[in-house]
C-alpha cells in the first residue's frame, strides 16, 4: 500500500484545506486548517528527505501541523514531546533500567540459575523503541515492542504504517544540547544502532517526514539550522487580516456559533494581544487562546447568542491574561 507523496493545495491561495480528526476525548482541537504556506513546506520537506522545523510563538498551530499532514498523507502519526530531560538517544530508544534492576532482585530471591537469569535479564527485554525506530522500521520496532512488552503508538486518525510515518518532536528547544544533532546524525545516516544490539535499524522504502517545533526558547544549532527546510507561522499585524484569520478559524471549529461571537472573541483576543505586545508580556495570546475562549463561552451558555456574547466578556480575562500587569 502507498499513499500520496504530497499534499494537495487549495484552489485558491487565500483557502484552507481543513482536516478533521477523530475525537479522543480529550480537549485539543478536532480541526486544522492547512494553509498554501503550510503545505508548500510539508512538500518541500518531503520531496528534500529533510526535516520540517516550524517556528513561530505558541498557540499558533505548529504541533496540530503534523498530525494533519499525517492524516492527508495517510501515514502513522508518531508525536514525541521534548522536555528538559530529553536526551538524543531518546528519540531512538529507551532503556527501562528500573524494571531491570527490579526483575533482576525477584529472580534472584528466587534462586534462579545464571543461564536462566542472562536470558530474563537481557537487555534487548528492557529496550522501547523511540519515535524514530518506528518511523524507520515499523515492523522491526513492533516485533522489539512486543519482545520488550510495549505497545506501539496509538493512531486514533487511522494512519496506516505502510504509508510511512509522520514524527512530530515537539518543543525541541527544550531538550538537552545534544538533541539536535544526534537527530541528524540519525537521520543523515538514516540507521542507527540500539543499544546491545548488532543490528542497526535502517530506514525503509518510505523516508518519514519529522516535523520539529519551536517555541524560540534557546538557540538552535546553525548546522542543525541548515539541514531543515524552516516554516514560520505568524499571526498578521494587520487587525483585520487577523480578525478574518481567526473568524475562519474559529467558523471551522465552531460551526454553530454566530458570527457575532466570532467576531466579539476576536476583537477580545486582539485588544488583549495589543496590550501584551506593546508591554512585552509573553505569552502573547494568540490563537489557541481565542478558541478557548470560544469553547468556554459556548459551553457555558449553550445555544443563546446574547447570553455567550456576555459570557465573552465576563470569561476573556482568564483565557486571554496568562500575566499581571497586561
């Protein structure tokens, strides 16, 4: 099986191809609209085998881009979020030293031989494959999964492996140092060798698209700079450029609801965005602030235009302030 090698652009420039995603019961955000820019760079990304680095404040949809391409393209979703323990090596394999250590006390309490206990204890038993083993080798990784206990990444969006596969690492600005490179070196290779293992893991038929966000948080590597295709998502200066954005947005996730409170959310998220900017108060609010707004005011006041109007302004302040002082 083999799914399209591109995403499709809109008719026309000014459009958006929306792509709905299956609730999982949790609170992220069912849509996204895929922009002109934001699919000429998936594309591009795709068609030069390197990876996509999204760059732009928060709340702009920089994660929600992966998960859409991966649906449009039909391929496994594979998210990984980086935090300040992150380590490069993570993105390939985890070692459970823990359960290890544990399973070595009870099997020895138990007297077991030194045969029987090299074989339980091996560390080919303890090893998770990472994001990108299962980008590189679905198969290989689900069979290391199994021999491990571990259970492959959920595809709530029905991507299909076979297709290949999307990675989202998500905020690598966050991530130790040697994140950045040792994902290059990775992929630059494209294998890798697992710990305790004389087998590498090599990328398949279909080289997997990683997108990596950005929140500006630290300085990225110029060498790692250079070998990602690089898009920024912006929000426009311009109030009524950004007041059509977000009412197109807010249309896409809310469709019940009326454009005046579209519109009043909006004008809202502006005046408060205005303020944080010109203060210099991060974060700024920006759009996944706006359509919390709008799913507050909609729920609590439920099929009522006037009543969710009001609740706008009464609710804005918790969804929009995120510092004193703005």
């Amino acid at each position: 099986m083999s799914g399209p090698d591109r995403l499709d652009l809109p008719a026309k420039d000014s459009d958006f191809v929306q792509v709905d995603f299956a609730t999982d019961g949790g609170v992220s955000d069912g849509v996204h609209l895929l922009g002109r820019e934001e699919i000429l760079a998936v594309n591009a990304a795709l068609a030069a085998g390197r990876p996509l680095l999204v760059r732009g404040e928060p709340g702009t949809g920089k994660s929600q881009l992966a998960r859409a391409a991966a649906k449009q393209l039909g391929r496994a979703f594979i998210p990984h979020v980086i935090d300040s323990h992150t380590e490069s090596r993570d993105l390939l394999w985890n070692f459970d030293a823990v359960k290890r250590l544990a399973d070595a006390q009870i099997a020895g309490s138990l007297g077991g031989t030194r045969a029987v206990l090299e074989t339980e204890l091996a560390v080919a038993n303890y090893l998770h494959p990472g994001p990108l083993w299962w980008a590189f080798n679905w198969d290989h990784a689900r069979q290391q999964a199994e021999r491990a206990m571990a259970s492959p990444p959920a595809q709530h969006d029905g991507g299909d492996w076979g297709n290949g596969c999307v990675v989202l690492l998500d905020e690598i600005d966050k991530g130790e140092a040697d994140v950045p490179n040792g994902l290059l070196e990775a992929l630059g290779a494209r294998r890798f060798m697992p710990m305790g293992s004389l087998d590498p893991v090599c990328i398949g038929s279909t080289v997997p698209l990683v997108v990596i966000t950005t929140n500006e948080e630290r300085a990225l590597p110029e060498a790692f700079l250079r070998r990602c295709m690089v898009l920024f998502l912006t929000l426009p200066d311009d109030e009524a450029a950004l007041t059509d954005l977000l009412v197109q947005r807010g249309r896409a996730h809310f469709p019940k609801a009326s454009d005046a409170v579209l519109r009043r959310a909006a004008t809202l998220l502006i005046g408060d965005r205005r303020a944080a900017i010109a203060a210099q108060i991060r974060p700024f609010p920006g759009q996944a602030e706006y359509l919390d707004l709008l799913r507050a005011a909609i729920a609590l006041a439920p099929g009522d235009k006037e009543a969710q109007l009001a609740m706008l302004d009464d609710i804005a302040q918790y969804a929009l302030k995120k510092q004193h002082g703005v």
